[in-house]
C-alpha cells in the first residue's frame, strides 16, 4: 500500500483529480451500501457469531494488535475463535489455512502474525464471507474477521471500529482525496469505537474505549534470548517501519530515550535484504508486522518490536456480553 499524500493528514491543497476521484468513489460506496441494505446484494452468515474488527480509514489503525488481544480473550474466555483474513499483499488469490509455519509470502504478514501470536486458526480468502464457513465448518465457534468493516458480504454481529487517536479521520474526506474508506457517519453504526493511544499519554473522546500499546522486549529474529527495550536506551538504533504510520512505531521507541535513524517503508513493504544493508552497525529494530516477512535474511542484529494491545476490562466485559447473547445459532 503507497504511503498516504500529504493533504490527507495535512493542511496541503487537495487537487483537483483526487476530488473528483472522491466524488467518483463516494457514489460507488452509496450504490454498493444500498444494493446490500435493500437485499439486492446478499450477505451471507456462517451460523456461528461474526465480530468484524476494522476501520473507517485505508492504513493502519491498530487493527491487527486489537484483533491478536480479541483473540486471545476470548479464549481465555473459553471460546473457540478463528480469523477470516483477505491476507492483503500475499502471493496468489487461492484461499489458504495459515498456520505459524506458512511462508509469508503465501499467508500476508498480517494473518502469519496473528497465527503465531493466538494459535488460532486462521483462513485467508478474498471472500471473507467464504473463510468465515470454512472456520465454522472447521469447529470454530466464533469468527473474527481482520479488517472487514467494508466487506459487507459477509453478515456480522458486532463490528468494533479500530481509530487512530492521533491521526483520526485526517482531513475527513474519502479516498482519494483522503483517507476515509466510508463517510465518518458510519462509525455510528459500529457496537464499539476503539481508539488507538498508541504507548503514550492522551484520552478518548464520549463513548470511545482507550486502546494502549504496551511493549517490554525486543527479540532477535534469529531466536537468540530477547532484550528488553530498554537496553537500547541512550543508543542509536536503525528502526525500520512498513507499517500504515511508521512516525507512531518511531515515536515509541524516541519516548524510551533511543536515538532513532528512521527507516520508513510503505504498508505491506515486502522487504529484501537489500532494505536492512545500512552503512552502519547499528542494532535494527523493527515492527513485528515487518519482521516476520524478514527472518530469511535477517541480521543477527536485528530485532523485532512486538507491541500489545491493552484494553480496560469493562471493554472486554462488554463485548462478551454481546457475544454471550448471540449464542441462539443463525442459519448459514
């Protein structure tokens, strides 16, 4: 995914083709959202509940940290969760079972990182409606689709919005000419709106629940023994970033007091050795998302970042509320 124009998170003039794109989209998105809401377009249900984690805005938001924390709640709560993924930016349009041991480039970084992280199962399909059944059929009695609020094929229970706290909405306005996938009064209708405050300070607005990212170690990609992060402080370090907002993983390591060369890349980089070959020796440091599309080729002194995603446990009590009501099985 290209790196979101300046005018998105900025003040910079909008041109005028991203306008007249935009005006060109939003219709699309009004025709399609109708087709769906008058029945003409059918969506379909897998018989088991359906929680859709996803945003309103194209990059990054903390989705995939939401939904790794969803799942592995509700296991512990003695669920059975599987994830329905599109596995953007894979190899091939087959649909696939990810497991920790699939290729990167087959899985999608995203679906391979929750996969390792939650054990779940996990199935990545252009139609997520599709890899939902084949989770239901697969003994999952519960699916959590990655980043498919706008997937409307596939029918949901409860949808939770995943939002940036510091970037939000950008300058509000729909792709191209900002980042907004769907107009902001969407959020309305999403059961819950998680906004991401990243490791930092901040608060969320009426009706919001704070999503913190919480870090402790840094792991070499090569297996050795994990450092803590705070080793590095006081330390100039190569942090490398192919993320939707790569200002936010460098942020977090400037506020533990290290010295960051920035390595931006776009979302979804996929990276060759020839990314992390800097001219000095320095430690690198990077998300897990990037690392685990670099551990062919990785450096010894290399070192992912993982990040988790804390929430208060009324938000979790909450939504296995919701869930607990839905256990009337719907016809597929």
């Amino acid at each position: 995914m290209p790196r979101a124009p300046g005018y998105w998170y900025g003040d910079a003039p909008v041109p005028a083709a991203a306008r007249l794109g935009e005006a060109v989209y939003r219709t699309g998105v009004a025709v399609r959202r109708a087709l769906y809401a008058r029945g003409l377009l059918r969506a379909r249900h897998p018989g088991v509940p359906v929680i859709v984690v996803g945003n309103l805005t194209a990059g990054g938001a903390g989705k995939t940290p939401t939904t790794i924390a969803l799942v592995e709640r509700l296991q512990a709560a003695g669920w059975t969760p599987g994830v329905a993924s599109r596995g953007y930016g894979r190899d091939g349009t087959a649909p696939l079972w990810v497991d920790a041991a699939t290729p990167v480039h087959l899985a999608g970084d995203e679906p391979l990182l929750i996969a390792r992280r939650t054990g779940a199962k996990v199935r990545v399909d252009r139609q997520r409606a599709a890899a939902a059944r084949e989770l239901a059929a697969a003994g999952c009695d519960v699916v959590v689709c990655d980043d498919g609020l706008q997937h409307y094929a596939l029918a949901r229970d409860i949808e939770i919005e995943v939002v940036d706290g510091r970037r939000r909405y950008g300058n509000g306005r729909l792709i191209p000419a900002g980042p907004l996938r769907e107009p902001p009064s969407r959020a309305r209708r999403c059961d819950f709106r998680v906004v991401n405050l990243g490791d930092g300070g901040g608060a969320p607005e009426f009706g919001e629940w704070p999503m913190r990212l919480a870090v402790a170690d840094a792991v070499p990609l090569l297996g050795r023994r994990p450092r803590p992060l705070a080793a590095f402080a006081g330390q100039r370090v190569h942090a490398v970033a192919g993320i939707g907002d790569p200002a936010r993983f460098f942020h977090m390591l400037k506020a533990r007091g290290i010295a960051v060369v920035p390595h931006a890349f776009a979302d979804h980089h996929e990276f060759r050795a020839s990314d992390l070959d800097f001219a000095s020796p320095l430690p690198i440091l990077m998300t897990e998302k990037d690392a685990v599309k670099c551990l062919a080729f990785a450096p010894e002194h290399a070192f992912a970042v993982p990040v988790r995603a804390e929430l208060p446990e009324a938000f979790w009590a909450a939504v296995l509320d919701r869930l607990a009501a839905l256990a009337t099985p719907r016809t597929p």
